[in-house]
C-alpha cells in the first residue's frame, strides 16, 4: 500500500504535472465556454456521522469504492512517525472471523508475542545506553523465544482472505495510500457486487485484527529503502521537507522515521485505529453503476451499528516565518538534481489558484518558461518543473531541474529564480493566462471518464471544503484569476529569505543510510499451510454472498455492432465508435513496419526520431511555437517509431476538435525536423543515459540484456553517444518517409462525434497523403538463451535490485489452452499481487520486500521465446535468503500440485475482473484493431477467457515441469553482496562480477569532446 504522491517524492510530482494535458489561447474577445459539466451527487448521512456520496454512472456495469479517513502522518505522535500508515497497512490483515483458523486462540498468541516485543524493545534501546547497557543474552533469549511463538502464531493464519474475497469478487485496483491529513482505501468492483463490498468493509472497519503486525513493520521499512533511502529524488524531497517544515509536522517523513519504525507496537496502532477511525472521521464515495436509493439501504444495514468516536482536539504546530534562506545537500553515488521550495498557504486560501496558475506556467507545461529557457535555450538541464503543492494545513511552490552535463546546480538555480523575477517584476501574458486555465479543463474532461477517478475528486472536495461543490468552485476561482494576481504571488512568496535548496551533489564513494532493521528475523521458510486449503468461516459467508450475487453482463465490442471496420476509399482502415460521455476526442494510429527492418547503422535514429517528430516543428511553426500551440489548444499528440509497428496517440477537447486536429496532422505529414531542436533532444538523450545508474530496477534489467543479448546484434544494441551526436535531421526525415505514409495506416477514434462526418473528415485530411516506402515486419526469430548464473554490478546502495530471467521456448503455435494454463500458473506464482506464492512468502511471511512479481510473456510470433520474469528489491542483507525462497517456490510449483483452492481462485478473480478490461470505449475499440494487427481473431480475449476457466491441477503441474526451468534462470543483481551471500550463492551458481562500463554501454559517462558543441 503507497504512500499517496501528495507526501512522496517531488519528481513524481513534476511528472504528473509536467505531462498533463496542455492548453488554449484566449482569443480577443471573451475566452471560451469550459466544456467540463458539474457532478450529480447525492449524499447520505447515517446517525453516527458517517457521510456517503454517490455518483450514478451507469455507462459501464462496475462501481468504485473510495473512502478517506481525516487522519495522516502530520497527526502522528512523536516519537511514533509512521503509525498511521504502518495502521493502513495493518487494515488488509484480515478480521476476528476473517483470517484465522482460531479466533480465542490467536488472541492470546497475539498478546504473549507483542509482550515479549515491548521487552525486547526496552533491552534494545539500552544498547545506545553507555551507562546501563543491554544484556546480550536477554536479547538473543527475546529473539528466541519471538521466533517460537511467531511460528505457532502463523500456522493459525490464513493469509490475506480479505485480499482474496476482493479479487475473487472481481475487484481491480485494491490498494490504499496515506498522506499528511489523510489515510485512502479504495477498490473498483462489478456492479452486481455492491453487498459484497459494503458486508466486507463493515467487518474490516468494525472488528479488524491487526496480526502479523511485526514482520509487516519489516515490509514498511523495505517499502522506506525503496520510496526514500534508495532513490536520490525521495532523498532530496524527504530533505526539502525537513527544510519548509521545521516546527510543523509536515516536516516527518508520513512513512516514518527508521528508528520510529523498528519500535511501533501494535498496541499503538490499535489505540490510534480506536481514535480516528470514526464514522465521523470518514467520508465514503460510490461512483459508478450504483443507485443511491440500494446503497443508503445496505449503508445502515452494514454500517449503521459502527459507533461513533469523540475525535480528540487537532494540534499542528504552525510553522514560523521563515527568516532566511535555507540550503542543504545531499551527497548520493547519483548525477546532480535540485529542488527548490518556498512555503506558501493551505488549501483554500484566496491566493492558492493564483499560484496553482503560477506553477503552470512556469514549469507545468510543455510550452512552460522553465522548459523554453533551461532545457532549450541555455541547455542548462534536460528537464525542469515547478507546481504549487497544497495540502489542509499548508502549502508550498517547488521548482526542480534535472541539471545536464558540464553544468552545475548554481546555473540551474539561478536560471529558475530569473524567470521567477521576470514574472514578478512583469507579469504574464494573456496566451499563458488561458494555457493555464485550459490545462485544467483538459485534465477534468480526461478525468469523467474514471470512476475511480471522479470519487478522488469527490471525497478530497468534501475533505478539504466540507462539500462536493468545492470541485466546481475551484474550477470557478481558477477562471477568474489574472495576470496581475499571478504577478502577484510570485512577488508575494517566491522571496530569496523564503528560499529552500537542495543540492543532490554526485559522490561515487557516498554510501546511503538505510532503514535499521529490528533486531529479529522472522520466521524463514513455507512455515503456513496448503494456499487455501482451508478458510475462515467470514471468509466462506462472504464467498457465498459473492457467488449469489446475479452475474452482470460482459460486453465485449462486436465488429459490425458495436463498432465498425470501414476502409476508406485511401486504403486507410479504421475502427470507429461515437462516445458521448466526455467532450473529447480521442484517436490512435498505427502504421505497420519499424526498425527491425532498417540498417544496423540506422538504430541510433529511432533512438531519436519519435522525439523529434513530436517536439521539431512543422514547416509553419518552429519547435517552440508548436508547443505554444498545442497548449493553446488542450490537446496532445504523440509519435512513436517502434521495431515492428509505429504509432501514434491523439487527444482533444471536443471543442477544439477542428483545429487540433489539423495540427496533429501537419506533425505528421509536414515536420520540420528542426536541428536545433535534435541538438536539445540529442542532450536529453545523453543524460537519461547516463543517469542509467541512479535507478537500481533499471540498472538490474541491463544486466539482464547484456548477459542474455550481448551476442545479439538487434536486440543487444546499444546505441552510442558517439553514434547519437552524429545523427541528422535528414536522417530522421528518412525514416519517416520510409515507414509513415496512409498505405499501412490503421486508425482507431473513439469520442464526442457525429460518425459519418468523421469518416469524411479522415478521408479527405489523410487520404491525400503519400504511400510509406516500406510497411515490412521483422519479429526476429531465435532459439530461447541459457545463460544460469548471479550477475552483479556493484553500487552501495542499502537495498539491491534483483531481477531473475529465464527465456522459455514457447509461442503463439502452442494450443490456447495451454496460453490459460500459463496464465493461471503465474498468476499462482506470482502474478497477483498479494494473493500469489511470491508476494505471501517474501512480504507477507518474511518481510523481506515490499513488493515481488512474475510475468510470463507466452504467445509472441512462431520462434519467438516467451520469458519468464521476477523482480523485486530487499535489503543488502536479504539478498540470498531472498533468492532461496525464489527458488523454493519454482521448485515447489514443478515438483507439487497446486491445491484446488488456487485454481478456483484464480479463476474466479479472472473471469469476473475481465470485465474491466472493457470499461474504456477507446482500449475497447483500439483492442480489435490491435487484434487484426497482431493476425489475432477479433474475439481473442473471449476464447481465453473460456480457455482459463476449464485449466485444471493436472494442466498447472504439465506446464510447469514443461516450461519453468530453475537451473536455467539468469539472475541479475543491482547492488552489493555480503561475503556470506556471496560465499552462499556460489556454492549452486556461477557468481559473476560485471564491470560497470560492460552493462552501462555506450560511453555516456565520458564527458563530450566538445562541451559547447549545440549550446
């Protein structure tokens, strides 16, 4: 369960805003009329306090599920940061009738383990005691005598049936999150599923139990190392916090502090569940195929016996002016970053929108002044970003750049504050003013079509304003600021004595602190029984009162009923539907043909041309008045030149259909391949390279494409920076002639329309346009590669990356039934979150990651290998015994029959989530173009569907011993190894240590020959 954006890291935050959709320019007279329409939604209010919304959307037969506790990390006591999110992931651990063999007996094993913990937590903190130091025998007798009871606690537990009924029930997207002021859950469901959600939820919110709280303690601090203590970005943001906030709590990390961690009990958690979780501390929504009428029914049935709690008085600690400016680095094995903050006000206050517009137009769009003078002027940084983050109790302006090579934080930082003294001393323009303004229009049209989406909206209105009216208010209050008042802000607040920095400054000999651990290890080994093999007796009531539930009807689009295949007169195919239910347009192409097909020599160039396409003009606007342009008019548009299919994605306000429309088109068939806009590109490019080395995931999947396709000269290629810097813009527009043209275009466009105009529309813009020289495909092939052994590249980092590869010689020639039987396998394995093998062994059982994963790619082209992957990330220490209990539970799923129980389950989660797979019109429509592309029947999915509910026992174990190859697997390791583990690991496996420049290829880490070179 993540911890919610609002309080993670800052890029993710500029990502988000940095790709929203972009904007349109007011014209002379009034601006336009915003084409968002107000939500119709009911309320219901039960007697102990309890308030529930209701969106009826009965467009799709599914419902989301959302409901927010007013409490978050800001209202965690010291010296316990972290409880409240430590206590949302406690909520999935089941009830007194749902996750237990034995509900008394549990009880009292729960009590002895959590006494012996808080002894065990009083010798421990004497270790630091120089005058009353610990016993060592005491402690290793505790660490004892917890294990022992640990190990009788867990045969009673029937793990993560609250997981399993939800997903069995068809739910999608079961997580929750927390932040500063708020604690999330949420779910999306089928519709005929609504009782089964509120009888769960009304177990889980009356009567939880919070067992196995201590190794899920163990899983907090993996899920520290992998958001904070591993990432330079969650570094720098964790940094700047603690330099905005040092009096008010929003300054404590919400996931905690690892001391903090390693002693929360669980008693604190029940104590602080008991305080805040009040019906009149929640506010539920319900969007979707619902009637308010069934769900005020079930609400008072369910939760009308949930009794209200006096919330105690809210403290928060107001934060002092600032009186200077304040600065700190972070010294990380990482390329240099910065961040900047100002604080600024709650949610709410008069000046908020004003700087939301503020950050827009500085740093949040595509045509952003950030991204015009840094990324593409002065060259200074690869990327750069600002945003206006508020929250209930506070609020702040960040600015953050991605510094380039041969350039230093010092030039980035000051590059920023100058355009934030240009907008101070002279405003911004009427064509920014309404970018802004439109960029958030364009983001709420794209958001009517979630539900899960719409109840964010819904419940974060009430939380903050008291009332759902507060989505539209703000939409009313951003259409009213103006220039002056934005110029306003920016000489109001982003003052030099309220300036915070942060430096990120590379130091290859930094070795970052990570989380402590606890002192104990928990149970090692398959210590719990047979998955389901037996279940609670709430977990069979709740099961039957999903199975009852009158089955919903599953509508896949039709070719002829749902959706029509035309040809036009031009030879372009296209798959049409009209949609109504948001005023946008949407519209994707393809094209067949890619670079398998192109020289050796031409691979750098499509390293560059999709960006090029994109971002280097048309032959009447250069790069930059494009993304004017584009902005102006809430639209995005996309090319992508793949290696055997090229693509491109459109989007529009309906609005601005006409005009958007014919930009996107002139992207494409009139580019202007501008140099120096390639020279911008051809930068960036060079610096994602080298910041290859900063991102352990990524560093562990090159790993696995050096070991595995070294020797292969497509699929081992890696461009060069020599080979990067010498591609021209004549050689992109060779590419594009080669592979684009209207002979081997598809195109798909779902939205806001009348059909038959559209089909005039596309035919007579397109089918105009030239032939491509070449729509050959190439799929490349090949026997399966063999190539066992642990392959490390080192970095000391406090938690490694392990990805572990086994190629599998199968394809789409292999009959479908055995396609589902792969599926369930690894579904089983590991590809269900919380409800597979890997997930309850090394998280649930072992604390030992926060999360694991196996994909298995089975139905590529005839000679194409499937592969077999897993990836997760542990604590240095964890790295072996991590990859034994891999091992252990491949071995056990060849060797052994899965029990029946997992196959019903996996089912039953397949057949009834499938329905979500056909909740958007436009994947809908553009998965049966997709389909005939990829010479699939139309009705591909149903036969799976069929084919996975008739896979058995027997059809798991054949596929399994046929296929899953333990001894052949290549296992990559991004990080270092102990002298133990690696003593261990070479005992069964050759241990292979790779030189950095061997995995990251390409000479990104030598400096350019000639720094001035495109500047």
């Amino acid at each position: 369960m993540p911890i919610a954006p609002r309080s993670l890291v800052l890029a993710l935050l500029l990502s988000s805003l940095a790709l929203s959709p972009a904007l349109a320019q007011a014209p002379a007279e009034a601006p336009p009329a915003r084409s968002v329409p107000s939500l119709e939604v009911e309320q219901i209010t039960l007697d102990n306090g309890l308030r529930i919304f209701v969106l009826e959307r009965p467009a799709s037969p599914t419902f989301a599920a959302y409901y927010q506790f007013g409490v978050g990390g800001a209202m965690d006591p010291k010296g316990a940061s972290g409880i409240a999110h430590l206590l949302e992931h406690m909520m999935f651990k089941g009830t007194r009738s749902i996750g237990t063999l034995d509900a008394d007996k549990e009880a009292e094993l729960i009590r002895r383990i959590s006494e012996l913990w808080h002894r065990l937590h009083r010798e421990l903190d004497r270790q630091e005691d120089p005058f009353d130091p610990a016993d060592p025998e005491r402690i290793a007798a505790l660490r004892q005598e917890i294990e022992k009871l640990t190990a009788e606690h867990k045969k009673l537990v029937l793990k993560n049936e609250y997981d399993e009924l939800i997903t069995r029930a068809g739910g999608v997207s079961l997580n929750a999150s927390t932040n500063n002021d708020a604690t999330n859950y949420f779910v999306q469901l089928p519709a005929n599923q609504l009782e089964t959600w509120f009888r769960l939820e009304s177990e889980r919110l009356l009567d939880p139990v919070f067992r196995e709280f201590y190794s899920e303690r163990d899983v907090v601090q993996e899920e520290r190392r992998l958001r904070l203590d591993n990432s330079p970005s969650g570094k720098m943001f964790q940094t700047l916090q603690r330099l905005l906030y040092q009096a008010h709590p929003y300054g404590t990390p919400v996931i905690g502090w690892p001391h903090d961690i390693e002693r929360l009990t669980r008693e604190e958690a029940e104590a602080y569940f008991r305080t805040y979780y009040s019906p009149s501390n929640c506010i539920m929504v319900l969007a979707g195929d619902v009637e308010a009428e069934r769900v005020e029914s079930l609400a008072r049935k369910y939760f009308g016996r949930w009794q209200r709690q006096e919330l105690p008085r809210l403290q928060i600690t107001a934060e002092p002016e600032q009186d200077g400016e304040r600065r700190a680095v972070v010294e990380f094995n990482a390329e240099p970053q910065l961040m900047m903050g100002w604080p600024t006000v709650p949610e709410g206050h008069p000046d908020q929108v004003a700087l939301d517009v503020l950050g827009t137009i500085l740093g949040g769009l595509w045509s952003s002044r950030l991204d015009k003078s840094l990324v593409q002027e002065a060259r200074i940084a690869a990327s750069a970003g600002s945003g206006h983050l508020t929250r209930k109790h506070g609020g702040f302006f960040f600015a953050s750049a991605t510094v380039r090579e041969g350039h230093t934080a010092a030039e980035a930082e000051a590059a920023i504050e100058e355009e934030i003294r240009k907008i101070a001393a002279g405003g911004v323009s009427a064509e920014e003013l309404e970018r802004a303004k439109v960029s958030s229009e364009a983001s709420r049209v794209r958001g009517l079509k979630s539900n899960l989406g719409q109840a964010f909206r819904i419940a974060d209105a009430v939380f903050l304003a008291g009332d759902v009216g507060y989505v539209d208010d703000y939409a009313a209050r951003l259409e009213a600021v103006t220039g002056e008042q934005v110029q306003a802000v920016a000489e109001r607040y982003l003052i030099a004595k309220h300036k915070n920095v942060v430096e990120l400054r590379k130091n290859e000999d930094a070795v970052a602190a990570g989380a402590r651990t606890s002192g104990v290890e928990h149970q090692h080994g398959g210590v719990p029984g047979a998955r389901g093999a037996v279940h609670s007796p709430g977990f069979k009531e709740i099961l039957s009162l999903a199975k009852s539930a009158p089955p919903v009807e599953l509508k896949i689009p039709q070719i002829g009923k749902d959706v029509e295949r035309v040809e036009l007169e031009s030879g372009i195919t296209v798959f049409i539907k009209e949609d109504h239910s948001a005023p946008s347009v949407e519209m994707g192409m393809s094209w067949l043909g890619g670079s398998n097909t192109a020289p050796i020599d031409e691979l750098p160039i499509f390293e560059l041309a999709s960006s090029l396409l994109d971002e280097g003009g048309t032959e009447s606007l250069d790069p930059i008045a494009l993304q004017e342009r584009k902005d102006e008019l809430g639209m995005s548009f996309s090319v992508g030149m793949g290696a055997t299919q090229s693509f491109a994605n459109f989007w529009s306000l309906k609005r601005n259909f006409d005009d958007a429309f014919d930009l996107a088109l002139e992207v494409l068939m009139r580019p202007r391949f501008d140099a120096e806009r390639l020279t911008t590109l051809k930068g960036q490019y060079v610096e994602r390279m080298r910041r290859r080395w900063d991102v352990p995931g990524w560093g562990a999947a090159l790993i696995l494409q050096t070991v595995l396709y070294k020797d292969h000269p497509r699929l081992g290629f890696v461009a060069g920076r020599e080979q990067i810097e010498a591609v021209t813009p004549e050689d992109v527009r060779r590419v594009w002639r080669r592979y684009l043209g209207k002979d081997n275009l598809y195109v798909t466009v779902v939205g806001d329309f009348d059909r038959r105009r559209m089909l005039e529309l596309l035919e007579a813009k397109l089918g105009g346009w030239r032939d491509a020289e070449s729509s050959a495909r190439d799929f490349l092939p090949r026997p399966p590669v063999v190539r066992p052994g642990v392959y490390v590249v080192e970095k000391a980092i406090p938690q490694a990356a392990v990805r572990m590869t086994q190629q599998i010689e199968v394809d789409r020639t292999v009959p479908l039934e055995e396609h589902a039987a792969i599926e369930i396998m690894n579904d089983i394995l590991g590809g269900s979150g919380f409800r597979s093998r890997l997930m309850e062994r090394l998280r649930s059982d072992e604390g030992l990651t926060y999360g694991i994963g196996s994909f298995i790619s089975h139905d590529g082209r005839p000679g194409v290998p499937g592969v077999l992957t897993i990836g997760y990330q542990t604590k240095t220490e964890s790295v072996a015994r991590s990859i034994d209990s891999v091992l252990e539970e491949l071995r056990k799923i060849i060797a052994e029959d899965v029990s029946a129980a997992e196959i019903e389950e996996q089912i039953d989660a397949w057949r009834n989530a499938f329905i979500f797979r056909y909740t958007n019109d436009f994947f809908s429509v553009f998965r049966l173009m997709a389909n005939e592309l990829d010479d699939r029947p139309y009705d591909y999915d149903r036969r799976l569907l069929e084919a996975v509910q008739n896979v058995r026992i027997a059809d798991v174990r054949r596929v399994a011993e046929k296929y899953l190859k333990p001894e052949h697997l290549s296992i990559a390791v991004f990080g270092t190894l102990t002298d133990e583990d690696r003593q261990k690991l070479a005992a069964d496996w050759k241990v292979e240590v790779l030189p950095k420049e061997a995995v990251f290829r390409g000479g990104y880490d030598a400096p350019a020959e000639d720094e001035s070179a495109g500047r």
